[in-house]
C-alpha cells in the first residue's frame, strides 16, 4: 500500500532535514546537489517544512548499497 514503511510495518514516517543530514553524514548543500542532479530522493514540503518521506530514503539507501556491493 503507498502508505506502508518500505518493510511494511505501518505507515511511512516524514524525516526532516536535520534528520536526512544527520543519517546520511552530509551537509545540507551535498544533499541538495544530490537532489538537484538526481542522485537522491526529492523532498516535499508540507507546511513550511521540508521534508523526505522515510520510504523514499530507504529506497535510495537500498540501491546505494546494491552499486557499493557489486
């Protein structure tokens, strides 16, 4: 369903950019860069905040580590 965590265990979370800066190690212009050139997921705003949706994240984190790997 669109509204289930990648590992299906409930509906998906809304990370902020701090939290994105905090998993990832990365500063907010790499992040940015990252979108922009298509290598990570694109943010949402909702509200006046920025946010990842956490599905979205571990997607991107998953095929990282499948490129890492090879």
């Amino acid at each position: 369903m669109a509204n289930e965590n990648v590992d299906g265990n409930g509906p998906d979370q809304l990370l902020l950019l701090d939290k994105i800066l905090a998993l990832t190690n990365k500063s907010r212009p790499t992040i940015y860069r990252w979108v922009k050139a298509g290598l990570f997921p694109p943010p949402y705003r909702v509200g006046g905040s920025i946010v990842w949706k956490q599905s979205d994240y571990m997607k991107w984190l998953q095929e990282l580590k499948q490129v890492t790997y090879r």
